[in-house]
C-alpha cells in the first residue's frame, strides 16, 4: 500500500453480471431493466414524453442492471444511455435517469463500447441508483425506438404500471 492510498477511496471493480436467457425473437423489444411499466407519454421529461426521440415506454426499475433490449450493433455507449441497431432494422434508445446526463458518467457502468456486437440480454449497463437518487434525479429507464417514425407500429405489449422482470417482451415493432 502506497502512503496517499490511505487517503483515497479506491473504487471497487464491477463485475459483469450473467446475460439473461432470452429467445430473442425479430420485432420483439425485451424489457431492460426490472420495475413497473410506464408509458412514454408519463416520463417526466418532457423530451421522452413527447416521444420527439422516438415511440416506447419506460420502466421504474427495481433493479440496477440495464440488458440489452434487442440483438445488434452499439452505435453509442456513454455512461447513462446506450443505442442500439437491432438486427431487425429499429434503432434503440436505453437511457437511465432523467438529466443523468448531469452527473458526467458519476453512478454509471458501462460493460459494451461503440462497434460492440450485443445480443438480448446481455448486460450493458449498472446503475447506482443512490447515486442519482441523492443527487436530485429521477432513476427512470427508458426504452425508445428512435426512428420509429420510419416504421409502421411501435406497441407496447405489457400493461400499463405491469411489474415485468428483465428479460420480459415489452415491445412490438413491426416495420
């Protein structure tokens, strides 16, 4: 032990959860995240709310890891969000947190970088929850399909305040 490590926290490392069991199926968004389904409509952003970034839900997770919705392509990974390009052609949005973006990655885990190829279920993100609750943010995890005005549905398959588990089908997109 050096003489300032006595003086400095060090950071645990993470370690990278199992991926979850899914039978990905094309068209079918998997839920990210444990919790209770919101439509989007009722995220308290009102840049989510609008759907301006696409058509979706969210979920109230219960939960502080995030898989990966859908297989594909990570087209982004930035701490609180991560994109995907499904195989099936729609383009995902997972972002943690309303205005997580404020915490300049502080709470946040990523286990996936842009190019990395992803299947359902696969861990992606883990979130401290206490670090962005006691920072005045909302945890609310957001699953929205981005180009979803390119697409001929977006529906969501679990009801309306449904507690799901990661890992459940939650989405219908059809293209």
């Amino acid at each position: 032990m050096a003489i300032f490590d006595k003086f400095g926290k060090k950071e645990e490392p993470v370690e990278t959860p199992e991926a979850l069991a899914i039978d990905a199926q094309p068209g079918i968004g998997y839920a990210p995240v444990s919790g209770r389904v919101i439509r989007m409509t009722d995220v308290p952003d009102k840049v989510f709310s609008t759907e301006i970034l696409g058509k979706g839900c969210a979920l109230w997770p219960d939960s502080d890891y995030i898989y990966a919705p859908a297989s594909g392509w990570v087209g982004t990974a930035m701490g609180h969000a991560v994109t995907i390009k499904s195989d099936g052609g729609a383009e995902v949005l997972i972002h943690v947190g309303v205005n997580t973006v404020n915490l300049k990655g502080k709470g946040f885990t990523t286990f996936v970088s842009e190019g990395d190829r992803v299947v359902a279920g696969q861990p992606i993100i883990k979130m401290d929850r206490k670090v962005i609750t006691e920072a005045g943010y909302q945890d609310c995890v957001v699953l929205a399909i981005s180009n979803s005005a390119d697409l001929a549905d977006v529906e969501l398959t679990a009801g309306f305040s449904e507690k799901v588990e990661a890992g459940d089908p939650i989405l219908k997109v059809t293209l």
